[in-house]
C-alpha cells in the first residue's frame, strides 16, 4: 500500500491508501477519494483546479515540471512547493507524502 496524508482546506488531515501498481495521478484519487477536486481541464495542466502543496515526503515530489510552472504562475497563491495533482503519477516511491489542497 501507499500511504498519502491529504491536509484539506480546512487544516484537517486524513489518511489515504492506495494499493501498488495502481495507474492513475495524484487528482485521480483525490477525486475517487471524495475531496472537493474540480479538475476542470480533466488532467491536462490547464486550469489549476487541482493546486496542491507538498508539505512532506520524498524530495523528488516537491518540484514542480516545466508545464506545471507554466500553469502554477498564474496562480496568486502558488509557492515552490506547489504542484498540480493531475501532472503527479502515483508511485510506491510516493510512499508517505504529506500533500495541502489549496
């Protein structure tokens, strides 16, 4: 299993498990996971809906990609450690990542 902690908007955090081998993004799972997630662009980088912020976990997770930057400037509340779900593919390298809804 892969275990995430998912801080919501209100400060409260839950935790999450998602089994190994599973082939789907981070917004994926907030989604199926019932979190307020609009993902209006469907997983394409376009619309931001899925901001996150990485509070905690392997290194490799708190930078974002070059598309993710593109978007995440527009942003007035984005800061180096956000991260558009929907660009974040769940891994078992994932293990133990503490991410924020914003």
């Amino acid at each position: 299993m892969i275990n995430l902690i998912i801080e919501d908007r209100h400060g409260a955090r839950q935790p999450v498990e998602i089994p190994e081998g599973i082939n789907l993004s981070l917004m994926e799972v907030l989604k199926a996971s019932e979190y307020d997630v609009l993902a209006t662009c469907g997983g394409m980088a376009l619309c931001a809906t899925c901001h996150v912020q990485v509070l905690g976990g392997p290194e490799q997770y708190f930078h974002a990609t070059d598309n993710e930057l593109d978007m995440l400037d527009t942003l007035p509340n984005a800061d180096e450690h956000s991260r558009l779900a929907c660009q974040m593919r769940v891994t078992e390298e994932m293990d133990g990542l503490v991410v924020r809804l914003k």
